[in-house]
C-alpha cells in the first residue's frame, strides 16, 4: 500500500477525528473509504457521460425507434402474437 500526504482543513480533521470515535474506525480507513466511493461516483459518471453521447450520436444517425412501435411491442407481451423487438431506423 503506497503512502499519500493529505492537507486537511482543521475542521475537516475535527470532523475525521470525531466520525472515527463514533465508528470506532482508525482515520485512515475512513479516508480510503471515502476515497474508494468517491472514485467509483466519478467512475460511474464517466461511464454515464459516454453512453449518454454514444446515444446522442446514434438520435442523430436516426438509429431511433418510435413510441408508438414500442407500444405496440410492450402490449402484445403475453399475448399468442407477442410482436419481436422493434429494431431502430437506418
């Protein structure tokens, strides 16, 4: 495990210090948890973010599929004529 050097706020560190009292948690696994968690959002986000343009591209390729064909999919589910999947445009 490598070593990081922090500078925190005294009420930062006040805070740290109290929170690993009442979870009886040493300050270090604190601060990698909070990191841990904080790098997961982010990852997340990125991995949102891509796939948010990645659609945006493919709306503006007319990869799109109208409401009214979905519908028609959803509603025929559990019927003796379920429709397949609507496929999207060009």
């Amino acid at each position: 495990m490598s070593v990081t050097t922090v500078r925190l706020q005294p009420e930062v560190e006040s805070g740290l210090e109290a929170m690993a009292d009442k979870l009886n948690r040493s300050k270090n696994w604190l601060v990698n948890q909070a990191i841990r968690e904080f790098v997961a959002r982010q990852e997340q986000e990125q991995s949102r973010w891509s796939e948010t343009l990645t659609a945006m591209a493919s709306v503006a390729q007319g990869k799109v599929v109208s409401g009214q064909a979905v519908h028609a999919w959803l509603e025929s589910w559990g019927s003796p004529n379920e429709l397949p999947p609507p496929k999207a445009g060009k």
